[in-house]
C-alpha cells in the first residue's frame, strides 16, 4: 500500500461540483480581483473566527507583515517569537526592519514556552508573535496576561491552526490580530496562494486594507506606501466552498489523530513521543508529528515501503544562515535543538483511511524491528 503525505486529488473529488459552480460563478461576472467574492469569503471569515473584521490579502506571509505593520512595528523594533517553527514569521519581522528575539517552546505542544518570555522583554519590544504550530494553540491567557503587564501586541500566527481552540475561544480572535493562510496544504487551503488577517480592532483593519492596495482608498490616491497584496476573486471563491467543509474536515482529522494515537501506543517503544492535546485546548491536527531518536532510519525505511513523511522542521530558526545576523552568540534552546532531532510527521488529512492509518502504524513498526 502507498500513502502519499498528502493527497490534495482526494479531497477535490468530494467538492468538485461545488468549486466548478464557484469558479464558473466568478467567471461569468467578469470581476477578478477584490470584488463580491472576497468580501463574502471575509465576512465568513470574521465570522468563523469569532473576530468583528477579516481583511484578504496574497499570502500568510504577507498577513504577518502587514500585521506587523499595522502596529507600527518598523526599524529597531524588537518582537518576541519562537525559535522553532516555519521562517515566515521571523522573515516578516525582518522584512519590517525589526528584531526576532528567539524563545525557546514548549516540548509537550511545540509552541511558545511562556515562562521564557518575560525574560526577553526590553524596552525596545513592541510585539509577541506566537505561532500556533502543527495544529495545537499556544498558552494564549498567560501571553496575553505578560502582554498586558507590558503593553504589548499579540499577533497570533494562525497558518496551522484555523479552528483550533483554547478556553472556549478560536486562535485568530484572542490577540489583537491573526493571521491566517491558504496555501494549498493547509487546513484550509486554496489552489494557490492567499492569506486574511482577522482582528476587533477597526483601526488595524483599515490599515491592513490600505497597506494591501498600495496604500490607496481611491483611484491613484495613496495615503502611504503599501504594496499589492490582494486576495483574487477566484481564491475567494473556491475558499468559500471548502470553508463550508472545514470544521467536518476538522474534525476528520481528529479522529485520524486518536486511531494513530491508539495504534502506536499498543506498543511500548522507548523515546517514541506523540502528540499531546492539553487540557482545555482543541488541536486541529494540520501535521500528526511524533518525536523518535531513530528518525533517519525510520523514516528511509518508511519511503521503502511506500508510506510519505516529512520533518517539519530539521533545524531551529537560530540555526538558520538568513537569520544569522540577528542571533545572539553563545545562546541555545534547547527545546528547539533537541526537538528538531527526532521529529516526524506522517501522513494525515481528512481523506486517510483507517486501512492507511493502520499501514502507516504497521511500516513504523517494521521500520523500528529494522532499524534496531
């Protein structure tokens, strides 16, 4: 049997008739770019996230900088992130002329270790990105509690996460501002780029919406330098229908999660560490990410037998050549750097089988009997 890491065919063969609706309906009106689409995709955004405003734009990647933006962060400035994850968060701080300031995570959920925090704030912080990562939320209340304390802005970096829940309350809607993205493999994903930043506040919606557009309100009239990042009509479209499957398809790969869960732990294999779900927090699963010592040798064996896995990620953020200018000498994290050692995700999307599951299960075993 071969299981694919993804299989984004299967999933379009279950919502075929409805996209070809979607994209023949845009293609009719003749209106490509900002139109009725992204509008209504918005406002269901805002809605499903449990925010007052939801602003399209080109990419996650360009959600946190123009986030990053919208709350005055520029030159000099210093924003607290975790040193392990995906680049696009510390690349968005860079690209605004700040400062990542790297904290180490968590190794139960792989998100930011909030006891960490606090000690890295200096008087030239101006922001907390916590990225919500594999699927899991971040420790929201005691970062919004050291935010408060020191009157900063949270922006949650929702790319894994869209519908994952802590407390009762969607990510996106706890800090002043999420960031969403639709790239294909997501939770939520298009088929292409795209991206939305959801916020109550007006303010930073209205900037978002300037900083998209050029910088402009009216035609050839602009208020300040943006740039062109904006949501095409199409996206929007296509995005709306599968909005209307996500929390089914959620929920899907939850139960993905639990099988492979009940599976590995029939048996006892010293060092294997699996996802955990804390209390009072919904995982959404976007990876199922499991920590082995023996990763190389498992994973090679893996792809013998046909089963697709990935390490997201091999190496921290701190270890990363683009970043180097901005990592203190002689520090570590040593979550991030032992953590990035034995990572390994294997398959999961809401169209995986049970059959798969258990095959997937079955080659790991093989794999660890191989490897020895």
């Amino acid at each position: 049997m071969s299981v694919p890491f993804i299989d984004l065919k299967a999933q379009y063969k279950t919502i075929k008739r409805e996209v070809s609706e979607a994209i023949q309906r845009v293609l009719d009106s003749g209106q490509f770019i900002l139109g009725p689409e992204v509008e209504s995709l918005e406002q269901e955004i805002a809605g499903y996230c449990q925010t007052k405003f939801a602003v399209a734009v080109a990419s996650g990647t360009d959600a946190l900088e123009l986030s990053l933006r919208s709350c005055g962060v520029g030159p000099g400035d210093e924003v607290i992130t975790p040193a392990y994850g995906f680049i696009a968060a510390a690349e968005a701080i860079v690209t605004v002329g700040a400062v990542p300031v790297f904290v180490d995570i968590e190794s139960a959920t792989y998100t930011l270790d909030v006891s960490a925090i606090e000690s890295k704030i200096s008087t030239r912080t101006k922001a907390i990105l916590p990225v919500h990562l594999y699927g899991h939320p971040c420790a929201m209340d005691p970062i919004l509690a050291v935010a408060q304390r020191h009157s900063l802005r949270i922006i949650e970096d929702c790319a894994q996460a869209i519908g994952a829940m802590t407390g009762g309350r969607k990510v996106g809607g706890i800090g002043h501002i999420g960031c969403l993205s639709f790239y294909p493999t997501k939770n939520l994903g298009g088929y292409g780029d795209g991206g939305m930043v959801v916020t109550n506040d007006a303010d930073i919606a209205d900037q978002i919406r300037l900083l998209r557009g050029h910088g402009s309100r009216e035609r050839y009239q602009h208020r300040m330098i943006g740039r062109n990042s904006r949501l095409d009509e199409l996206q929007a479209a296509i995005l709306r229908v599968k909005l209307r499957h996500l929390d089914s398809w959620n929920e899907a790969r939850r139960n993905r999660a639990l099988r492979y869960t009940q599976q590995f732990s029939k048996r006892p294999i010293p060092g294997l560490i699996l996802p955990q779900e804390l209390s009072g927090c919904r995982h959404v699963y976007h990876l199922y990410t499991l920590r082995t010592p023996q990763r190389e040798a498992i994973q090679q064996r893996l792809a013998g037998l046909g089963v697709e896995t990935q390490v997201a990620y091999p190496q921290p953020l701190t270890a990363q050549p683009a970043l180097s200018p901005w990592i203190p000498k002689n520090c570590h994290w040593p979550s991030s750097e032992a953590i990035c050692r034995e990572v390994l995700s294997v398959p999961i999307y809401p169209e995986l089988t049970a059959e798969q599951v258990d095959w997937v299960v079955e080659t790991f075993f093989q794999a660890l009997d191989k490897a020895g």
